[in-house]
C-alpha cells in the first residue's frame, strides 16, 4: 500500500478525511524545522492491523490513530506508556529504535491543557462527561488525578457502568443518575459523544447547569454540533469546540515523536478561522 508514498507520520482512521491533523503537523513541522511528513490514510474496518504493519514496515516512524481504532491501537503495540496503559486506548504509536512500537495517549494531556487555556476547570470540580468511548477512556485518569468527581452520562448504560469499574480505583467516578446526585450542579459538562444529533433538547436536565456552568464539545466540526447549538439556546458564554483540544493533543504526540514541544495558541487561532 504504501509503495511510492514517502511520509513517515499520518493520521490513521475511518473516515479521516475530515481531519484537521495533517494541517497542525505541517505547521508544527515549519515552526520546529524539523522535517516531518505528515498525511492521512482511510483504514477500511478490518484491515488496521495489516495497514499499520505494513507503514512500520516501510516508511513509517510515528502515527496518530483516530476512531475507531484507538482499542485495536492498544493492542497492536509492542510497549505502552503508563498513561495508554491505565486509559487502555492509544492514540500515538512512536516506532522506537527501528525495533518495537510505543503506544501512548495524548487525548487527556490535550483536553486538560485545553480545559486550562479556557479557564474551564479547577480542583475539586464536577464534570459530567456524556459518552464513554476511546476518547473518554484517555481523558478520564488525567481529569481525575487533576482532583474533579466525574459523572457519566452514556446512551449505552453497561459502556457507562465499565468505565466506572475501570477508572474508580484513581477518583471518585460514577454514573450520572439525576436522583441520587448529591451536588446541586455541574461546573463542566463535555459531551464526548460522536454524534447528539437526533437527541431532544432535555438530554441534560436544565436544573443541573447554574449560570457558571461551562460547556466543552470535544467535536470540531465548522459548523455547530447539537450540542453546540443547545449552548446558544440556553444562552451560555461559557463553550467551547474541541479544536485546542486536538491542537494540544497533536502537540504532545510531536513531543513523543521529537522531543520538542511545539507552540499552540496561534495555531489554534489559525484553526478557530
Ligand atoms: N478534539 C479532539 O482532539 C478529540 C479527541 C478524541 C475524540 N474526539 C471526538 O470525540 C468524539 C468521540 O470519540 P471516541 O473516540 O470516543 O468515539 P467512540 O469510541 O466511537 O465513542 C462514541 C461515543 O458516542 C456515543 N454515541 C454515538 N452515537 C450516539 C448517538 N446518536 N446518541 C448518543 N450517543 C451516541 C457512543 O455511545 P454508545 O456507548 O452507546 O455507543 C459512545 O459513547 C468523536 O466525535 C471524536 O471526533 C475529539
């Protein structure tokens, strides 16, 4: 597959053509100098294993792997850094020594930093997060060690019910159930789902958002999301997209790869337009 192309990083998913990471790679690439070419490949459903070995095995020294690869990602690597290893998901293989794979996760590194940048979050805050997919399984160990209680809202209850055995030995972490919640409100509330679209507008019970409340959609789509949209119907200042999220997960994986941290803000700004 990969005969004539000579890129050596790429964003592996399905689909991938939406993604905005080749673009940050390229920027981070002229701001460092260091050379580093990087594309997106579309990975039909039962041939990441075979697609990933044979980029290794070619030209290949480093790739980000998006949805919805990120549990087979954490399989397919020789070696895990501690943080891929307690989220169980991987999003950044590094091709170490020409021998092994490394396999780690940039996704909670990327939304905390975010999260900080916005001026969204603060000890002992709690966070619902609706969804519970391989981003969530990234995000949950570094927001729980940051000190927040996280509560889960999820479609499928029993995907809601692993997490919390997972996760519940870091921090307090539970799944959201309006009538034994024992805070008045939520200080955050990330939807981390891939899609809302066709749910109804009382999918969070207004009596759990205050006027403080803040709003982060981990999506990054130009136009707005349903979540994004509900935002502005309830008339909140305090949201967000997910685009500094993916710009500071695409840092941290440079990082990995190069051992430069590249600079964020302005590559989000560029983003944001
Ligand atoms: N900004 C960033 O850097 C960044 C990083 C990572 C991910 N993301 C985004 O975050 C989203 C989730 O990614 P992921 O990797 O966790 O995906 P995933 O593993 O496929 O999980 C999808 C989640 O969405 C829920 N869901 C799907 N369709 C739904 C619907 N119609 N109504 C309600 N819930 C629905 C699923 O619920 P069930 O459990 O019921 O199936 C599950 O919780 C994606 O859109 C991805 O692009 C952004």
């Amino acid at each position: 597959m990969f005969k004539n192309q000579k890129f050596n990083y790429a964003v592996f998913g399905n689909p991938v053509n939406h993604s905005k990471s080749p673009e940050i790679h390229d920027l981070f690439s002229k701001q460092t100098g260091i050379l580093h070419i990087y594309k997106s490949v579309n990975v039909p459903l039962d041939s990441f294993d075979t697609i990933l070995h044979d980029f290794f095995n070619k030209y290949g020294q480093g790739a980000n792997i998006t949805a919805p690869f990120k549990q087979e990602a954490y399989f397919f690597c020789d070696k895990l850094t501690e943080r891929a290893k307690i989220s169980k998901s991987v999003n950044t293989f590094k091709k170490v020594d020409n021998k092994y794979i490394l396999g780690d996760n940039t996704d909670g590194i990327g939304l905390l930093s975010d999260l900080i940048r916005l001026n969204f979050i603060k000890k002992n805050y709690s966070i619902l997060i609706i969804g519970a997919g391989g981003a969530v399984k990234g995000v949950l160990f570094p927001l729980l060690s940051f000190g927040c209680s996280i509560f889960i809202l999820n479609r499928t209850f029993l995907n809601a019910k692993k997490l919390v055995s997972q996760f519940n030995k870091y921090g307090n972490i539970e799944i959201f159930n309006k009538r034994s919640l024992k805070i008045k409100f939520f200080d955050l509330i990330i939807n981390a789902t891939s899609t809302l679209i066709g749910e109804k507008d009382d999918f969070i019970p207004l009596s759990v958002v205050s006027s403080k409340t803040c709003f982060y959609d981990m999506n990054y789509r130009k136009d707005n999301t349903f979540f994004i949209d509900w935002c502005l119907k309830i008339g909140t200042n305090f949201f967000s997209n997910g685009i500094g999220m993916l710009v500071f997960q695409a840092a941290h994986s440079f990082f990995l790869w190069h051992n430069i941290l590249p600079k964020t803000d302005y590559i989000i700004d560029i983003l944001k337009k």
